[in-house]
C-alpha cells in the first residue's frame, strides 16, 4: 500500500506543475463543454430530421368549400338611400 500513496503523490506533483503551465487569464470550455454542446447539437438534429418528418406528412392540397361557390344573394341597401338620408353632409354626428 505505500506504493499506491507515493504513486499518488507523484502524480498530483505532476498535475501541479502542469497547472502551473496553464495561463490563468485563458479560460476554455473543456471536455465537459465539449460534450454538452455535442448533446445539445445531436439534439436540435433529431428534433429538425423529427419536424421534417412531420411535415411530409401534411397534405397541403385544398379542397374548395362548396358553399363559397355559390353566390350570396345581396342584402345591402341601395347607394341613393343613404345619402338622402343625411343631406346636411354632417355623417350622421351630433353637434356639441
């Protein structure tokens, strides 16, 4: 067992001497950053290929309403009404 303490200690000697080498200004993501934004890309891919995927699927033909085809008959008064109505020109607003 005294084997594995002095192993350890050599070995966090080394690490030590390795951080010192580091800038300590320079931050980088590392490994771990590496690995979400690979996560987070493989996801936005299966979601993107999933969306495609649904969209096929989607008929995009449309069928004609078959009441729009037929004409309405007209409700709407005829035009010389209304201005017979109102022949001041005030619109139909009360003074005040």
């Amino acid at each position: 067992m005294p084997d594995m303490s002095a192993s350890a200690s050599l070995a966090m000697t080394h690490l030590v001497s390795f951080a010192k080498e580091v800038d300590e200004d320079k931050v980088t993501p590392g490994v771990l950053g590496f690995i979400v934004f690979a996560a987070m890309a493989l996801a936005v891919w299966a979601l993107m290929k999933s969306m495609s995927r649904h969209m096929n699927r989607v008929d995009f033909t449309q069928v004609p309403d078959p009441k729009a085809e037929q004409p309405e008959p007209s409700t709407a008064e005829p035009s010389g009404t209304e201005a017979e109505a109102e022949p001041s020109g005030q619109g139909g607003k009360k003074q005040g």
